[in-house]
C-alpha cells in the first residue's frame, strides 16, 4: 500500500555509491539508497510527509529543502558522457524478495555505475482511465528500471547481458515497458510498452 500523498514524488535508487564529491569517502563502494524526493506543497504539509522516509536511517546526506519548482533543475550539471543501457519494466508489488535479487544483481555487476531504480506509481496516475492516453500501465504498483553506465564501448555487451539478466528475474514475465527508458531494443519491446489495443490505436492514428 502507498503511504505518500499525491504531493510527493519519489524516484529511489539502489547502487553502489560512487565516489560523489557530497558523499563521505568511507561509503563510497558501499551500497546505499538515494531518493529524490519533490513535495508539491509547503512547510508543515512536506514535513510530514518526510518524516517516515528520514526515520528510516540516519540520511549520510540530506539536502532537501523548499524550493521553487524552477530552482529543482537550476543547479543540475549533467555528469560526463557515457554509455548505458537500461532496462524498463513495470511490477504489481516490491518485496523482500525482490530488494534480496536487486541487491545479487548489483553485487554482480562490473559497471562502474549501477543501479536499480524504483518510481512508485498509484495516485493521480492510476486515476486516469488507461483509454485516455498512450500509457498503458497505469493500473501497475511501481515501474522498476535497472540501469548501467560505462565508459568503453568494447564492454557493452558484457553490461547489455547483465542488464537483461537483472531485468528477467526483477521484473518477470509481464513486465511491460516504458518507452521513455527504452534504447533499439527491438518490436516486441515497443509492444511491450504498446500492448493490444494501444498498438492498434497508434497505428491508426
């Protein structure tokens, strides 16, 4: 069941901490969980809905603070160019057996940056009648990405293979797609972001 009010916004990564300037050097290498958070609210309102999220754990870093909606993008510098690949799916429930396979797959992994991403989803989304748009997941409790990114491209297929692994066993059969995530991972990845009556419909359009 979903906790947060539709105010708040959450994209949640597990990774292996890189070696970010604003992290502490003893957790870099070290698992940890980074959320960003937005509260479409103000003082009060957003504090409470923080508050169960900071009573998790200690936060190693925590800037969240009031903003305009503008400022949120104003001092996000893009890292370096890489490479990744990613893939996207859709999942009914996170449990503890999923956060066990996240956890195999990031300790198996070699890419330099690594991560497992969840995006909740329900609220305001589930309200909108699939029928209504291109999306066809709506009704989905979360969308679950796993993502790599890498520096040389003679190691791509090694990142490729690991990503599919880690897609498979996270997201199962019915996983579904986002097209916004997706890279040339052929037709019946577009279908799966487009199923049934949602191809049909584009099509003709």
């Amino acid at each position: 069941a979903c906790i947060a009010s539709d105010e708040l916004s959450s994209v949640v990564n597990l990774m292996i901490a890189p070696p970010m300037p604003f992290l502490p050097p003893e957790v870099h290498g070290r698992f940890v969980l980074m959320a960003i958070l937005v509260h479409a609210g103000g003082g009060a309102a957003a504090e409470r809905a923080l508050a169960p999220l900071r009573a998790l754990a200690t936060p190693v870093f925590d800037d969240v603070a009031p903003m305009r909606y503008a400022e949120v993008f104003a001092h996000h510098t893009p890292p370096p160019a890489r490479l990744a690949t990613i893939r996207s799916g859709f999942v009914d429930e996170l449990g503890l057996e999923t956060a066990e396979a996240a956890f195999d797959h990031l300790r198996r992994g070699t890419a330099p940056m690594r991560v497992v991403q969840v995006r909740m989803l329900g609220g305001a989304v589930s309200r909108v009648p699939a029928e209504d748009t291109a999306f066809a997941h709506r009704a989905r409790g979360a969308m679950l990405n796993v993502g790599a990114m890498y520096e040389r491209l003679d190691h791509a297929a090694e990142h490729e293979t690991w990503a599919g692994a880690a897609s498979r066993d996270l997201h199962g059969e019915h996983a579904g797609a986002y097209v916004g995530f997706m890279g040339d991972e052929g037709e019946a990845r577009v279908r799966a972001a487009y199923p049934d009556r949602f191809w049909a419909r584009l099509s003709r359009i």
